[in-house]
C-alpha cells in the first residue's frame, strides 16, 4: 500500500544537537515540518533549516505549546496530501536500521489492519517478555507516526493541556473511542527525559526527572485535568500525584519555587484555568 508519509519536529530553544537528530530521520519522510515554538530563534541553527529542501520551516516567535503545534502540524498534512506523520521532539534521533525497519512495518499494518489511529516504539530497555508488537494505551508523541485523516477525526490533541499530558490524554482518549495504538518493542529510539537522576531507598529505585518550577506546574495541573476527564485513572494518578510531590519535597532543588509553582497548579485546576502558565516569577 502506498502512503504518503511526512515528519514534525517542534523546537523550543534547541541546540545545535537538532540537525544531527533531524539527519537521523529526514530520509525516511517526504517533507518535515520544523515548526519552532522559541521567541526569539537562533539564527546560526535555523539556517541550515531553511536551506533543505524537504524542509518547510514554520516559526510563531511564541510558545504556542506543543498541543498547537502537533495540530498545527496534522492539518498542514492532511492539506498537503500526507496520510501519515511521525512526530518527534528534538532531542529524540533514530539509527537508520531503526527507522528504515519501522516505517516498513507501518507501510505492511496499514495495508492491513484499518483501526489503527497511531503507531509507536520502544524507547526504554529491552524486554524480552513482549511481543514484536503490541496493542498499548499509553505512549509519548515522540517516535510515533499518526494517521492524519483519524488523529484530525478523533479531535486531535487537546490544547488546554500546552504541554505535558498531551500524548497520555490523546491515547486515552483512542482508547475510549476504540482506535488502537501498536508499539514495534524490537524497534528503538534515542529519547532524552530531562536532568534525570536515580535513588535507592532500601528496596526502592526511583527516577527524579528534575524539571524546572514551570514544567512542574504543567505536570501536576494537567495530571489533574486528564483525571478529571477520564475516571477510570483516579487512583493511578493521585498514586503517582502523591509521589511526584514527595520526590520533589525531598530530592529535589530549589523545592520551594517548585512548590510554589505546585499550588497554582492546583489553584488553576481547581478553577478551571488552562492553557498556557501565566505565573510571574
């Protein structure tokens, strides 16, 4: 079956580590669409940007969220004559096996299966206990690769989130509505999860991802907001609500700032208020 496949990359304040990650997977796609969320860009990382010709630059000179962006993204697709889009972050790059692999095992699942809504990979360490692929209901946006027509139908991400949640909310949301999202667990990605650093207490490891005082606003009020509308997460998310608090009161630094930024989550959430943070330091 022959499908038409674009890329999006988003970029907030990227480094010059992008275009090494672009290379990664640009030879897999008929376009990319780098649409750039930063202020002001860099001039010096943009330019070569400009001068690929599978490359359709989009910048807003604001943080418009990633949610915007991903929309942004699908309707540009299906407007220019795409069927499918994979979508990465920045930070996140292929081997060209990897890549080369994926996109031939989607091109053999579209032929055949018609209620698949997204595909996705494995980007942590091996697990020799899964399938080759898998029907899963969760999964993050980088690596994946959408069915325009179905992600556009299903109402595409929802932008109150701006960030975080995001990819969580949309699968659950697939599931809801009976749409199947597929990992390939033989096929990797390099995915970078922030400043991440790991503890022991007695029989316990745990990861503390170490966002900055905003992220952690967006984490804790989104997590509210997608518990909200799908009750069936209560208890997983004030389970790991509960956790994420106690990581922060205890490991990390500038806890207080953190906390701060922590209680207007909740105040916003409280209130109904979503969307971009608008929180004066």
């Amino acid at each position: 079956m022959n499908v038409k496949l674009a890329g999006v990359v988003i970029l907030y304040h990227p480094d010059t580590d992008v275009w090494h990650n672009i290379q990664s997977y640009i030879s897999s796609v008929e376009k990319l669409y780098v649409i750039d969320n930063t202020e002001q860009p860099d001039l010096s990382i943009v330019k070569p940007l400009k001068e690929d010709s599978k490359i359709e630059y989009i910048t807003f000179y604001e943080n418009r969220g990633i949610a915007y962006a991903l929309n942004y993204a699908l309707t540009k697709a299906q407007s220019d004559g795409y069927s499918l889009l994979l979508t990465m972050d920045q930070d996140s790059s292929f081997t060209q096996n990897n890549i080369s692999a994926y996109i031939k095992r989607i091109r053999e699942s579209e032929s055949t299966i018609n209620t698949i809504i997204s595909y996705a990979i494995n980007y942590g360490p091996l697990d020799k206990s899964k399938l080759e692929n898998q029907i899963i209901t969760y999964y993050i946006t980088s690596g994946s690769v959408l069915n325009v027509d179905k992600a556009i139908a299903l109402g595409m991400f929802d932008e109150n989130l701006f960030i975080d949640q995001v990819d969580s909310e949309f699968a659950y949301r697939a599931r809801v509505k009976k749409q199947k999202i597929i990992t390939f667990f033989d096929i990797y990605m390099h995915h970078q999860l922030g400043n991440t650093k790991w503890y022991h207490v007695g029989a316990y490891q745990f990861a503390v991802l170490n966002h900055s005082p905003v992220r952690k606003y967006y984490i804790f009020r989104n997590l509210i907001y997608v518990m909200r509308k799908y009750p069936f997460l209560q208890h997983a998310y004030c389970k790991y609500i509960i956790k994420e608090f106690i990581k922060v009161l205890f490991f990390e630094k500038d806890k207080w700032k953190k906390l701060k930024y922590i209680f207007f989550a909740f105040h916003d959430a409280h209130n109904g208020k979503y969307g971009k943070c608008t929180i004066n330091n």
